[in-house]
C-alpha cells in the first residue's frame, strides 16, 4: 500500500498527516532549524519557526573574513616593484616576492622597472650663429623610482618630452650649425643628457636617461640645396688643403735635398780649387828652384809642356802672316796622322817637337815666298 493511500499507515517523510503534496515552506523551515540548532539557534519566540541566529552570522563573517584574506595576497615580478597605496596616500614601495595588504584598505601600483622605454623628439631649431637647423633626438630611460614616477608628477611622459625639448634647444641654441650637422652630435648627446637627467631630478619625475642620440641633423628643406653646396665647398676645401700639405710634405724634402746637394758640392769645388791653387802654387816654387839651377832647360820645358796643352785640346790652327792678307790653316789632326802619330790623338813629346819644326818650316817657307814676291 502506497503511504499516501487512504487507511494506510502513516508514512509520509515531511512528517506531516495531511494527505496532499508537502509544503515547501515547511520543509524548509525545518531545514533552517536544523542548521541553526547545528550551530547554537534556539527556537524562536512565540512558537515561530526558527531563523539564522548569531552563529550563522559568525560562520558569514568568518567565510568573508577568509575570502577577504585571501583576495590581499598578490606577486611582484622581478621586474616590477610596487607602490602601496593606504586609503590613497603613499604608504610603501616593495619589491619583487609574494606579499600581502588589506584589501580595499591598501591599493597596490605594480610598476616595471628594468623595461627600457624610448621617446622621440624632432624640432627646428636656431643655432648660435643664426641659422635654421631640424634636429631629431630620441631618449632611451628607465623608471628609478616608481613613487615619485606614480605620485609626484601627473604625466611622466609628457614632461619628458617637455624636458627633452627644453635640453635640446638650450644646447643646440649655444653650438654653431657646423657642430649641429657635422662632428659635433656626440658631444651634444652628451651635454643634453646631463641637462634632461637634472630637469628631471628637478621634477621628480621617477625616470633615469640611460642613452641619448641625435641622429642626423639636416637644415630645412627649403634650403637644403644651399647647405648641401656649403657642405661640398667645405669638402673641397679639405681636399684640396691635405693634397697642398701632401705636396708640401714631398717637395719641401726634395727642395731641402737639393739645397743641401748644392751646399756639398760648392764646399767641394771650394776644397778642389784650394787644393790646386796649393798645388800649382807647390809646382811653380819648384819650377823656380829648377830654372834657377838650369834656365834654358827648363824654359824650353814649359814651353813644350805649354805647346803639348794647346795642341792637345785643338785639331786645327789659325796663324795670321805678319805684312800678308792670307791666314795660314794648320789642320793639327791630319798632320798628326800623316806623321804617324797615335791613333788616339794624344800628342807625345816627340811629335810635338816634330809638329813644331814643321810649322815652323812652313812659316819660313811662305815668308819668303811672300819676300819673292814683293821683290
């Protein structure tokens, strides 16, 4: 028998003796008051159904408490540090690790600290000297201090880039154009670096400037034929200048070789001449000393000598007649060779004196052909 027939027992699970579906509000009244007398609920006033009592409200609050504990630990990276904010006012700034705060009590700013940021600044600007020039510059930093990167300054970038703007035209502002294009960018890189590292100091900004580079600086478009002609004229000109210091450098030896040259070769014929000068004049004291002793001999000696000298160095002779207009040839080589002389034509003292008779015979014979005839 089914234990909702009519007659039978009664078995009915709710505990209740009506015979209809059981009441949903019932049962779960029951299941309240067994909860609440699991945990120390009394009955409630006035034969009511029983309700949560203070023990299911610590049960509440303890699950909550955990949740709420649970929910305050977090992880720092080892890049990262992070801020702690305390009902909105700095409280801490910690480091990598597992940590934990009050939840909505402390706020916590995670900050990257060893991620390399860039920023990039182009600007026309005035040099010293006056004249117009682009000048790109980008900045690489880092966050040094998250804090002051967080809390003191309301947009880090923004003021960078202000810095950066700031720094750059005070240090191109005081360099001439040739600097700004040409060789100068590396000092200036450095110079504004330290000035954009004290600005930032300055306003707390929380950021390190580890590199700075201007990249190639240009003058405007509007004039850039212009400066690209300056720039070659300069290039010409430093061309040319080394090539006139190549020159100079080679020649100037050169010309220091040839001075020096001539300077031995002038002390040379200095020490020549005197030697010889000393010579003859040794040769003539003891020519004198010979002539003394025997006159004759020794002037008819240098006059052969002198004859030997003359004849050596001519191949042909002039001899003018005295009282005739004809002038006497005398072909010295062609005599030499019909004489039988040296093939060389080097005159030994034989053939000069047989030479010498000869010419002599000859001019006899044509002064008294010329006698004979005026006769």
């Amino acid at each position: 028998m089914a234990w909702n027939e009519p007659g039978g027992n009664n078995n009915d699970p709710w505990g209740g003796n009506n015979q209809g579906p059981p009441d949903l509000d019932e049962a779960l009244k029951k299941f309240q008051e067994k909860i609440g007398g699991l945990f120390g609920g009394g009955s409630g006033s006035g034969g009511q159904a029983p309700g949560f009592g203070a023990g299911s409200l610590g049960v509440v609050a303890l699950i909550a408490a955990f949740v709420w504990a649970v929910f305050g630990f977090y992880q720092v990276d080892q890049q990262e540090k992070a801020v702690i904010l305390r009902l909105g006012v700095y409280h801490d700034t910690v480091t990598a690790g597992l940590h934990w705060n009050p939840p909505m009590i402390d706020v916590v700013e995670k900050i990257n600290v060893t991620k390399v940021r860039s920023a990039e600044h182009r600007a026309s600007m005035l040099t010293e000297d006056e004249n117009i020039v682009d000048v790109p510059m980008s900045v690489q930093y880092t966050v040094s201090d998250p804090a002051h990167f967080l809390l003191k300054v309301r947009n880090p970038e923004h003021s960078l880039e202000q810095a950066m703007e700031s720094a750059l035209r005070h240090v191109v502002g005081s360099s001439a154009m040739d600097q700004v294009i040409t060789e100068g960018r590396k000092q200036m890189a450095i110079d504004v670096k330290q000035r954009l590292q004290n600005y930032l100091d300055n306003y707390q900004t929380g950021i390190l400037v580890s590199e700075v580079n201007i990249r190639e600086s240009r003058a405007p478009a509007q004039v850039q034929d212009a400066f690209d002609d300056v720039t070659r004229a300069k290039e010409d000109k430093s061309r040319l200048k080394n090539e006139a210091e190549a020159y100079a450098n080679t020649i100037i030896p050169e010309a220091r070789g040839a001075a020096q040259r001539q300077l031995e070769e002038s002390n040379a014929y200095r020490d020549q001449v005197i030697a010889r000068a000393e010579g003859e004049a040794a040769r003539f004291s003891k020519l004198l000393v010979e002539y003394r002793k025997a006159p004759e001999v020794t002037r008819r000696r240098l006059y052969l000598d002198a004859m030997q000298d003359v004849y050596s160095n001519s191949t042909k002779v002039m001899v003018d007649v005295d009282g005739g207009n004809n002038m006497l040839y005398l072909p010295l080589d062609k005599i030499a060779r019909s004489s039988g002389g040296s093939s060389s034509g080097n005159l030994d003292e034989l053939d000069i004196q047989e030479l010498t008779d000869r010419v002599v015979e000859q001019l006899r014979r044509e002064s008294q052909k010329r006698r004979g005839e005026g006769r």
